[in-house]
C-alpha cells in the first residue's frame, strides 16, 4: 500500500511540476503564430505573380543562352521574378548560366528548394500538432489539484485549476488553428511557385 501510495505520489508530483513548463510552451506557440500572421500578411503583400511576364523574360532568356550572351539571359532571368521566392531562385539559377554549367546545376537546385519549401512548411505543421497536445497537457494537469479542491470543499481551488484548464485549452487550439490555416496557404502559394520553378528550367533546357 505504502508502495502504491508512493507511486501515485510521485505521479501527481512529476505531473504538477510540468504545468508551467506547459504554460510557457503554450505561451510561445501563441506569440509565433501572432508573428507568422504578420509575416504572412507582408509575404503576401509582396506577392505580384506576373506568369505572362516570367514566360517572356524565359524565352528572351533562352534566346540569349543560344547566342551565348549568359551575361545577358541572366539579367532577363533577374527581373522576370514575381516575388522574392522566386527571385532568390531566379538568381541562384543566374549563377550556373554565367558558368555555362545549367544543365548540371538546374536540377540540383530545383531540389535544394523543394527542401527549401518543405522546411519552411515544417514550422506551421509542427505548431499544428503541438499546440493542441500541450492544451491537451494544460487542460489535463491542474484536474488533479482541481478535485482535490473539490473533495476539501475547498471551491476556490476548485475555480482557480478550472480557469488554467480551459485557458490553456484555448491557447492550444488557437495556436493550432492559426498553424493550420498559414500552412494551407503557404503550401499553396509554394506549390505555385515550384510549379514556376519548374516550368523556367523546362523552357531554358
């Protein structure tokens, strides 16, 4: 009994000292959603895909590439960029024409920005998961001390460990939520701007 008694003990002892651990972690999932809705508003704002503009600036680029003029099919390649995206691919990829080496180098790049895309998507579908499940962890922990309020009568401890588990609650499913919303829209916007990528290397080849 005196075994048992000290197991459940210790359980609740382990189990109480992670609530504020839980509550800083929820804390923080919150502050970088906040921050992510203004980096997705200003991404956003900054977006301006021009497709008809990224057709032209490839094939003027390709005609240069045939003549030999890469300094030139660089520069056009430059300013076909519709957002910083992109542009940063664009002229990472202005570098293996200027070296005469786009063959070897445009594949390789194509999949260092898949990763690329997919590391910056790993954020927000990370958020997705934890915030729910430390809510779930914040929700959870003080209905211990909760009932234990209750049987002592004590009502005020009670109320306390019941506002911190339905805080924490919502703290997860807002953070959650707001993860799961810029991940949809990031892969979208991702996706559009691979399938561009893709579509420069096919006409340059």
């Amino acid at each position: 009994m005196d075994a048992t008694s000290g197991i459940i003990g210790a359980m609740f002892m382990i189990s109480n000292s992670l609530l504020y651990p839980v509550i800083i972690i929820l804390l923080g999932l919150v502050a970088w959603s906040l921050i992510s809705i203004g980096q997705l508003i200003s991404e956003y704002a900054s977006r301006n895909r021009d497709i008809a503009k990224l057709k032209v600036g490839c094939r003027a680029a390709r005609k240069y590439m045939q003549m030999q003029d890469y300094k030139k099919a660089a520069e056009v390649l430059r300013s076909s960029g519709s957002n910083d995206f992109l542009r940063s691919f664009l002229n990472d990829l202005t570098e293996s024409l200027k070296e005469n080496k786009f063959a070897v180098e445009a594949e390789k790049l194509l999949q260092d920005y898949e990763l690329r895309i997919a590391k910056e998507l790993e954020k927000a579908r990370l958020v997705v998961k934890l915030g729910p499940m430390f809510g779930l962890m914040g929700t959870l922990i003080p209905l211990g001390p909760a009932l234990m309020g209750l049987t002592a009568g004590n009502i005020q401890q009670l109320a306390t460990n019941l506002v911190v588990a339905f805080s924490t609650t919502v703290l997860g499913l807002l953070s959650g939520g707001i993860a799961y919303t810029i991940s949809l829209v990031k892969k979208r916007w991702y996706t559009q701007d691979l399938s561009d990528m893709e579509y420069v290397v096919e006409v340059l080849k």
